[in-house]
C-alpha cells in the first residue's frame, strides 16, 4: 500500500501541515487504521478508496477518527491529482461530512465545505485561566473559537493543555485581526490527541464565517501562526458553503509493509 506524506497549506516543504494519506484498493480495519496513524504520529493520516463517483475518505488523528479534516482533505486530493487522475477537472470525496468536492486551479486546490454554525457564548474564567490571557470574545459550534485583541497575542500563547481539555469544543482557536492578513488564528485540539494543529482547515470553517462577518468581507486570507505556519484562501459561498484553498509540497513517498 502506497502512503504520501504531503504538506498543506503551504509552498514551502516542511512548512504547513504533514498528512499521510494512504490510497488503498480496499477497506483494512478500524483498529489498522488507527494503527497506522498512532504509528505516523501526524495530526492526520487520511485513508482513501476509489469508488464508482468518487472517493470515499476518512481521517484518523493518533486518538480517534474525526468527522472532518481540512488538511487532510487537501492532501488527499493533492496526492489523486497528482498520481492518479491527473487530467480530472474535480475530485469528489465521500465523507462522515457529506460529499466534498475539490478542483485545482493553478497551484491551489480548492476545498468546499460545509460552514459551521456558531454562537456567541460568554467569556469565562476557564478560558482566561486556559490560555494565560483573557478573550475579549468567544464563539462555539463543533469547535470553540476564543477572539484576542491583537496578533501578538496569539503568536504569545503557551496554552494549558489540561485545562483546554476541559473547554467546550472538540478544537480550542485563537483568532485575531491578522497583521498581514484578514486573521491570525492557532488551533489547539488535546482532546484529538494533537497539542497544536500546525494549520487547521476546517477550523476555518467557523473563523473564516466569523471574520467574513465581522469585516464585511465575502473572500478572507488567513495565516496559522503555529511554528510551522500556514496560509488559508478562504471564500464564502452561497447555501452556508465555504471554499478553502491552499498549496501542497510533497514530501515522501512509501511503501506499507505490514498487512493491515
């Protein structure tokens, strides 16, 4: 079985974020796959078989199967246009999230998801005490999203990672107005077993809605400002749909030994 390890989200190898994705014939177990991504120890290992209309793809932290991947997804989509359906105009994956279509346009690959319905929540005590700084807002759907007030701040943080598990959320942002973007944001998601998502796509599904919102902008650049560091290229659509572009360098390419 071939495995990709792809950087998304940027131009730059060993830069973004590295995700495996594995192209298979047919479906392993559960448990293999699990496996196989506690063994790679990335924030994703992607798995992806072919089928009649598309592809069916799943996402695998090094704790658990999770229902939408952004990173992931564009690595997977980089790796089908690259090796496997080089002349396609469009992949389609199947997923937990429903069907997510992807089209290349030039070095972009352009991801359309689904937009995260959020409420605004109050600010508490937890979050202060969780990110050693106060949050001038809060925002929750399927992850919480915590507003600071500058750059710096995010760039600062040195997050409790026992105390973000106790937040609501199943990913724990930080977001602020970028100095060299729309926004600023960090993604942290402990309770997937991954202490900071170097670039987090779907994330961007709710921080992307909400800066579009704030700055009466319908197209928002972002920048993930973790160590390895990321650009988003994010579009609100019609129908509560986003597209969020991004460029990918491969990195390796090998060869699965264990029968899974």
């Amino acid at each position: 079985m071939k495995q990709y390890i792809v950087d998304a989200f940027t131009g730059e190898p060993f830069s973004g974020n590295p995700a495996a994705v594995c192209v298979m014939e047919r479906w392993p177990s559960d448990l293999s796959m699990m496996k196989l991504a506690m063994e790679n120890n990335l924030s994703e290992t992607a798995f992806v078989v072919k089928e009649k209309d598309g592809y069916r793809l799943r996402w695998f932290t090094p704790g658990t199967e999770v229902e939408l991947c952004g990173h992931a997804t564009l690595a997977s989509a980089f790796v089908i246009f690259s090796f496997y359906e080089p002349d396609a105009e469009i992949i389609r994956f199947h997923t937990l999230s429903g069907e997510l279509p992807v089209r290349k346009n030039k070095n972009l690959y352009e991801m359309n998801f689904p937009v995260d319905i959020y409420k605004e929540i109050p600010v508490t005590d937890d979050m202060e005490k969780a990110y050693g700084i106060r949050p001038v807002r809060a925002i929750l759907g399927t992850d919480l999203v915590c507003v600071f007030n500058d750059e710096n701040q995010i760039r600062s943080l040195t997050p409790d990672q026992s105390l973000l598990i106790k937040l609501d959320g199943r990913i724990q942002n930080a977001t602020a107005r970028g100095t060299d973007a729309d926004c600023a944001s960090r993604s942290f998601a402990p309770k997937l077993s991954i202490a900071e998502d170097p670039v987090c796509g779907s994330a961007h599904c709710q921080i992307a809605s909400y800066w579009g919102m704030e700055l009466g902008k319908r197209i928002i650049e972002a920048v993930q400002l973790s160590k390895r560091g990321g650009r988003l290229h994010c579009e609100l659509l019609k129908n509560n749909r986003i597209a969020v572009s991004g460029e990918a360098v491969l990195i390796a390419v090998s060869e699965i030994m264990v029968d899974l």
